[in-house]
C-alpha cells in the first residue's frame, strides 16, 4: 500500500501545485554559489511532502542537499513520532536504504554512513546532506515522510558535472557483457553512463558510431554527423530533438544482458587529484610506465581520470602517453591541425604493441600526496637506458632531468 499511494502521490500534486522557492546548497557549495530550486506543494492528505520537482547538481568530492520538506493539514500533528526515510531507487521497483530518522535516533546505511546527516533546518524539514558525493551517488531519490497510518513521498534526482566517454579494452571491439561493461568502466575510475548522460553528451557534440551499453541495460550510441555507416541519415532509432539529418542517439533497446556483447559508455567525475604528463629521456615501454609515475609520487592514470582532467581541468596536451589499460592517448582542449583535427577531445591511438618503447606516460597523484622529484626531475640510471631500464637495480637509481 505505501508503494501504491508513493506512486500515486506525484499525480496528486500535481494536479494542485503552486511554486515554491527553496533555497539549497548546490554543487559545489564550498565555492561559495547558492543555487535555487523549485519545489511542489499539494493539499491532499494528511502529511504533505515537497521536493525539487527537476535535479539538484553536484560533482565527485562535493556537498549537496537533496530538498525535501513536510507540513500537516492539521495543526493538531506533532513532528515527535514522524519517521522520515531516504532511499535511493537502483530499478524501477527495487530501493537502497540510505537514511532513516525516527525522533532523536537517527542511522545512515552501506557506503552512506559518515557521509549523510539531516539538514534539520526547523520543524518539517526531511532535507538530506550528502557529503564527499562519490560517482555512485548519481541517481533518484525518495523522501518518504510517515506519522503513524499518513505518509507521503517525494522524489529527487541527483546528477554529477562529468563527462561520457566510450570505451572498449584492449580485446577489441562488442566484447563486453553488460557486467563486464560494469566492471569496464570501474577499472577506468568510471561508472557505466546513464541514457540521460549520454543523451547529453550527444548534444555537447558526442559522435561515436558503435553501441555500447549503459546502466539500464539497454544499447545506444550517439550520432552527430549522421553518415550510412552509422545507422544512415534518417535511422528510425533516433532520438531526441533534431534526430535523423541532424543525427541523434540510436537506440538498440535493451539487450540479453549475459549473452550479447557491446562496448561501454562510461561516465566519471571531477578528479580530488592531478593527471600529469611525465617525458622521460627516453620514450618507455609500457612496463616502464608504472616505474616512472611511481618515482613522481603517482600511479599510471587511468581512461577516466584522463578524460576527467581533459573535460574538467582543461589538460591539453599533444603527446601520446601510456595509460593504465595499455592505450595510448591525448588531450586536446584547443584543436590545432598537427593533433589530430579540428574537434576537442582525447585522441586515441588504440592499443600498441607493449614491449615497444614509444611514450611518456600520464600519471595521477592522489590529492595530499606530494611529488618527491620536483622542479622536472625524477630518477632513471645515468648513461643509458633512463627510466626504461628493466632489471636494474632501482637502489642504484640517480636524479635525472625528466
């Protein structure tokens, strides 16, 4: 019964709505933004939930209120016995607990503890704060409010700035299940995109001609230069404004998630750290490459963290380095023709061969963690074989300008 009037309760609502402002920490409060939003009133029931009828935005790392208020229609209720309950939807009909509160005694569930606590900005306020905002966080959201046999609901959405990027591992293309898509992406400091993500990236310019999976199981790929190749110029599958001659996001549906293999669209998140390029004094293997980032204090960086600082930090840079999943690839934030082409982007060139000494490397060094060769230097063998130096004995390391 409370999931029958939960789903009923935004009908009602909005069938009487009248605007309200709230004003709520936003994404990234501790930069000193405020941001409103909106929320929804309705009078039927006894117990009357508001919340922000859109999505409230924030990025890895940062502090964020999800809105949600209650009132009674009589003044007779007391707030003391009301039992408020956060939970975060994962399926349409499956639900995480995240928060529950009843009087004084309050608990935080799983990944959330420590990290979630009541706002409690006076009587009828179920507004939940969630602290250092992790990729996972991403999703929707129920405020459910309940004093004795009343309750209602109220949803809200929680988006990260971020950016979606394709990707598929060193085995080739339409080699992933659905799961290992999942465990794709998390290997590259990513999660697996939402349509809604990637419906917006087509629309920032995203134009990748191979389907890949997404977090509800279904298989799309963004076209924003339609071509034959592609699904042609006017594929039945697209979707959103402008779709056909103006390309738009094909869409497979959703597929045997244990038996047909696509690749991935991923999504990550501001970085807490810093990606790097390091330029040894000679071009590495990519067995050298987690010597030579670990001599800086870092670890080899990873597709999304790449992608992360290209998108988020403006990182641009016209030299291929080895990354942690063996590719190779650049950030371009100002096209120049010499970098291949004239769009924005992480050029890749694929996966080479590993034993070949081709690249630097881009490394990535956790915030705190300070750079032990600093001022350009880091440490190699003198008179050869520089930071690709095999068996060497690393005791016998000397400082050389990288």
């Amino acid at each position: 019964m409370v999931w029958a009037r939960s789903a009923l309760s935004p009908c009602v609502l909005w069938a009487a709505a009248w605007g309200v402002l709230l004003l709520v920490a936003p994404a990234g409060a501790q930069r000193g933004r405020k941001k409103v939003v909106h929320v929804l009133e309705g009078e039927s029931g006894s117990v009357v939930v508001q919340t922000a009828p859109g999505q409230v935005v924030s990025h890895r790392g940062g502090t964020i209120v999800l809105p949600c208020r209650y009132h009674y229609e009589a003044a007779t209720h007391s707030h003391d016995g009301v039992r408020l309950k956060w939970t975060k939807v994962v399926e349409p009909l499956a639900f995480t607990d995240v928060f529950v509160a009843l009087g004084p005694q309050h608990r935080a569930f799983g990944s959330y503890r420590g990290r979630a606590e009541l706002q409690g900005d006076g009587p009828g306020d179920a507004s939940l704060v969630l602290r250092n905002v992790t990729l996972q966080d991403y999703g929707r959201y129920e405020c459910e409010v309940t004093n004795e046999l009343e309750d209602d609901t109220g949803m809200v959405k929680l988006d990260l700035e971020g950016v979606v990027f394709p990707y598929h591992p060193r085995g080739g293309r339409y080699k992933l299940t659905f799961t290992e898509a999942q465990r794709a992406c998390a290997e590259q400091d990513a999660i697996l995109a939402s349509a809604e993500q990637l419906h917006a990236a087509w629309r920032d310019g995203l134009d990748w001609c191979n389907a890949g999976w997404l977090r509800d199981g279904s298989v799309q790929y963004p076209v924003s230069q339609p071509r034959e190749p592609c699904g042609g110029l006017g594929w039945p599958g697209s979707a959103g404004v402008g779709r056909g001659a103006s390309g738009g996001v094909r869409n497979y549906g959703y597929r045997h998630n244990a038996e047909e293999r696509y690749d991935a669209f991923c999504f990550t998140s501001n970085l807490p750290g810093r990606v790097f390029f390091l330029k040894p004094l000679r071009p590495l293997p990519f067995s050298g490459a987690a010597r030579a980032c670990a001599a800086r204090g870092a670890a080899v960086a990873k597709v999304g963290q790449l992608f992360a600082a290209w998108k988020l930090q403006l990182l641009d840079r016209c030299t291929a380095g080895w990354l942690a999943d063996g590719s190779a690839r650049y950030p371009i934030v100002n096209p120049r023709a010499r970098c291949g082409g004239h769009r924005p982007g992480v050029r890749s060139l694929g996966f080479p061969d590993a034993t070949r000494s081709l690249f630097g490397v881009y490394c990535y060094r956790s915030p705190g963690v300070p750079d032990p060769a600093p001022g350009g230097w880091g440490w190699g063998w003198a008179g050869g074989g520089g930071w690709a130096g095999g068996a060497r004995d690393p005791a016998a390391w000397t400082p050389l300008r990288v």
